[in-house]
C-alpha cells in the first residue's frame, strides 16, 4: 500500500534553513556554457553573457574586499544587483543557478517565497547577520504578494546590498511593476519603487521550453488505474485530494519541501478546482517543491490545468498560478512517459 503525504508532519531545525538555501537538484550541474540560447530570440545570448559578467564583478569585489573607510577599516563595497525578467520557461532559473554556482561561498539561492519563510522563522536581524556574509543572495521567482513582505524584503535587500551582498534575483514582472494589480497603498507603491532601484534589469524573451512541441496535458487516469499505478512504484504516496489539502493547511510552507523527503511519484485522487485564493496559494507552493525535486505527478479527477479557475487567472496572483500550473503539466507528462 502507497504511504500517504498526509500521515507526515516534517520539521526543518531553524538553523538549517540558511544551510539549505542552494539551488534544486535537478540545477547542480548547469553553467552559462549549457545554456542553449534560441537563435529567434537574441535576449537569451545577451542575458547569458551580463549573468556571466555580473559572476565575474562579485567575484572581483569579494577579492577587494572593500575600500578603507576611517580610521583605516575595511567598508565593504556596496553589492551589486540583477534582474532577469521574462516569461515562463525561458531558462532564468538556470542562469540564477550558473550564477550562484561561479562565485564565492558563503552563498544562498532560494525562491522568493522561501526567503520570506527563512527570514520569519530565524526573525529578521539573525537573518541579516547570517547572510551578510555572503558573495550573493539569488532569489527565484521574486514576487511580492502582501504589503507586509514588500517591506520586510525591501529592508532586507537594502541592509544586504549596503554590507556588500550582491543580489541577483528572476521574476516574470518587472521590478517597477511589481505588486501591479494587487496593493496600491502609497507606502507599498513606496517600497515597489525603492527595489527597483536596487537592480539592473535584464529581459529574457521565449516560450515555454517546458511546452515546445509537446502535446496537450495528459487526460487524467481512472481511480482504478492510479491506485494499481501507485501500488508499483518505491517511494510512491497516493492521496486524496480534498485531504491533502486540509494537510496543507497545517504546515508551514517552508516544510513542504521537507514533505516530500524520499518520495518518488505523487498520485492525487479526486483533483478538482480550487475552492478559494489560500488554498490555490497553498498548491502553488507545493507545485514548486514537486518540481524542485522532479517528481512526477498523475491524478484522477478534473485535469491539473483546471486547479486554478478562470476568477483566479484573472486575479493579482495570475502569474503565480500560471507558473504553477506549467510546472504541474510538465511532472505529468513526465509520469506519463515514466
């Protein structure tokens, strides 16, 4: 019988959370060199070649090392910024990964997410004084979803960059238009504009390398055959959906990575829309830890491009479920050739 991802409850110890904050698995091996640029779109070859030159500026000013100040101290140089901005399945995440892999430890590479997660659980200061150390801070999907993250974020970024931290950060929304759609309370329109100005923002232009000549989502199997499909695979959990979310919403989202420890393929019974924003939110998290870790997703039910419904696409969060539901689509064609 399948274990269920229901009957785990993970716990991450506070002092790992920085110590885990490196790339997934399946980006351990990428470098700017395998980086294949598409020839139709030329913002590929230059983003390739300013992340490459942005390695090489940290590397130099970690070097230095800083100029002298008063009474001969060492100030650390003030840390640099990148934005790659670009649609889904453009390769960003690959670049942030090259880079984090080409410059100095310490270092630390988490989804934006994740960062605020960290930041809460270790309180802000420990976190500052944890990462202001470090050659780089790269931050994966950078969005800001609440006006209380905006600025708790922005604070961060802003105490990092001044102790040196370069920071180097993707998204599919610009930096001056962030939280477009979402907040316009003159203080968060404040902050949106104030880390704007900490990068230098870089396009990436393409479709989605995740869907490129690939057919449409596969149909969802019977329950019948998702339970024998489960019963065959070590490491397989099968759950219900319903269930699964009501799990969900008892953990932290920073231990659903944790929560899929070990796990080889995820099977889900009875998918269907989400019922409102927090829980959609909830699988949106979910849907990047699965992809972080590359495993394969099939279910029973409405298909996996129906979770999130057309109120919701037309939302303040319609990037999110966007990303996520790409993401979703390609573990399930990746269970379906499995």
């Amino acid at each position: 019988m399948p274990a269920r991802l229901v009957d785990r409850n993970p716990v991450v110890p506070s002092d790992q959370l920085i110590a885990q904050m490196v790339p997934p698995a399946m980006f351990d091996d990428v470098s700017f060199s395998s980086y294949i640029p598409d020839p139709n779109e030329p913002s590929q070859a230059e983003a390739v070649k300013k992340a490459e030159e942005f390695s090489q500026k940290v590397a130099k000013i970690r070097g230095k090392g800083g100029k002298r100040g008063l009474f001969g101290k060492k100030a650390p140089a003030t840390g640099l910024g990148l934005y790659l901005d670009g649609g889904f399945g453009v390769g960003k995440t690959h670049l942030l990964a090259s880079i984090f892999h080409s410059v100095p430890e310490p270092k630390a590479f988490g989804t934006f997410v994740e960062l605020t997660h960290v930041v809460g659980a270790l309180g802000f200061n420990k976190a500052l004084d944890e990462l202001s150390n470090h050659s780089v801070l790269c931050i994966d999907e950078f969005e800001l979803d609440d006006p209380g993250d905006t600025m708790l974020v922005s604070r961060l970024l802003s105490e990092l960059s001044a102790r040196g931290v370069s920071i180097v950060a993707t998204s599919n929304t610009l930096p001056g238009q962030l939280g477009e759609g979402r907040f316009a309370a003159e203080d968060f329109m404040r902050e949106i504009k104030k880390l704007g100005s900490i990068f230098e923002s870089i396009r990436v232009d393409g479709p989605d390398y995740r869907h490129r000549d690939l057919p449409p989502a596969p149909d969802p199997t019977s329950e019948d055959e998702l339970v024998e499909r489960a019963g065959q695979i070590d490491g397989a959990t099968l759950d219900d959906f319903d269930e699964l979310l009501a799990h969900l919403s008892t953990l932290h989202p920073s231990r659903y990575g944790k929560l899929l420890d070990g796990v080889e393929a995820v099977f889900w019974k009875n998918v269907h829309p989400a019922a409102d924003q927090a829980v959609a939110l909830r699988l949106v998290v979910l849907a990047d830890r699965l992809y972080d870790a590359s495993i394969p997703v099939t279910s029973s039910g409405a298909k996996l491009d129906e979770i999130f419904t057309e109120e919701m696409l037309a939302g303040g969060y319609r990037k999110k479920y966007l990303r996520a539901t790409s993401r979703l689509l390609a573990l399930s064609r990746f269970a379906a050739v499995g």
